[in-house]
C-alpha cells in the first residue's frame, strides 16, 4: 500500500495536541490490523512525520 494513502488515514485519527499531532497508541494497532501491516511500520511513518504516539500500550512513547 502506498505510504501516503496510509498517512492519511493515520493522519485522520490524529489529534492536535499543543500543536502537534499526536495518534493514540491503540489507534495505531487499530490501523496497523485494519490494514494488515506491521505495527512498526505505522511507528516508522509517524517518526518520519512528526506525529507523536500517546498513551503507548507498552510504555515506550
């Protein structure tokens, strides 16, 4: 699938948050399962892109 379908659809769970854009971790498996792909992808494209994951499930973010 092509990295820029996939960060709008990101994009579109994303939250502003002290004016950046932050996607809720559980909102990122949501989309990483909804399109079958690797939930490090979904974490790669949001380093790449500046979009903070909150409420990390495993305590890393």
């Amino acid at each position: 699938m092509d990295k820029n379908i996939i960060l709008e659809i990101i994009e579109s769970y994303c939250k502003i948050h002290k004016d950046k854009k932050c996607l809720a971790c559980s909102d990122a498996y949501k989309i990483a399962e909804k399109l079958k792909i690797n939930i490090s992808d979904i974490g790669k494209l949001c380093n790449e892109n500046s979009i903070k994951i909150i409420g990390c499930q495993l305590g890393c973010f």
